[in-house]
C-alpha cells in the first residue's frame, strides 16, 4: 500500500524526542499500574465470590446416636474423615468401634489389648 501523503518520512526514519520518549515512558507505567489495580480488584471479587460459595454451604451430615453395648464404658469418641470413632471398655475388653458418620452404621471394629 502506499503512503497518501509521499512529503512525510515514514515512522521507521523518524527519532523520538527525549520529551517524547519520557512522555511515552510516563504512559506506560501509568497503563501498568491500572492495569495492575485492575487485575487485583477483579482478584479480589473472585476471592469473595468463593468465599461466599464455600461459607454458605450446608454442613455434612452427622449421624444422630450410635449404638455400643448396654454397660459400656466410653472413654473417647472422634468425628474424622467421615467416621464417628468410639473407644469404650465393656467386660474387661477395650474395644473401638468406626461408625459411618452419615448413617451411623458400623463399619468395622477393633479390639484394643496388651500384649
């Protein structure tokens, strides 16, 4: 294509002022300091976006009661990692019991002893 204006040197044969290159300078930094406060505004509406997705979640569900033998002891009980932990002495055994937290069912359980 050719230049409408043939008087005009082309852009490639021209210097840039010191005044020019300074002002150029000036608005290159201005540009990347908004830019700047724009990413981290836009940062931080994310941020409370997820915030308030993960605050407003509802709970995980947690069995009611368990069920460990009549005259039992119970000498701890722990909800982790989606189980009820039970720990109790009954008849001269130590037993611990690992309940499903959401049913309360029981999923296994161990026989605590000396050797």
């Amino acid at each position: 294509m050719s230049n409408p204006e043939p008087n005009t040197p082309d852009a490639a044969d021209t210097e840039l002022s010191p005044e020019a290159r300074a002002m150029l300078g000036k608005a290159r930094r201005s540009f990347a300091v908004s830019m700047g406060i724009l990413l981290l505004g836009f940062m931080a509406i994310g941020f409370a976006l997820v915030y308030r997705v993960m605050r407003d979640s509802p709970p995980p569900a947690v069995a009611e009661s368990v069920s460990i033998p009549a005259g039992a002891e119970v000498i701890s009980a722990l909800s982790t990692d989606g189980t009820i932990q039970v720990t109790f002495a009954a008849g001269g055994a130590t037993m611990l019991n690992v309940f499903d937290a959401e049913t309360g069912e029981l999923q296994r359980s161990v026989q605590i002893g000396a050797e």
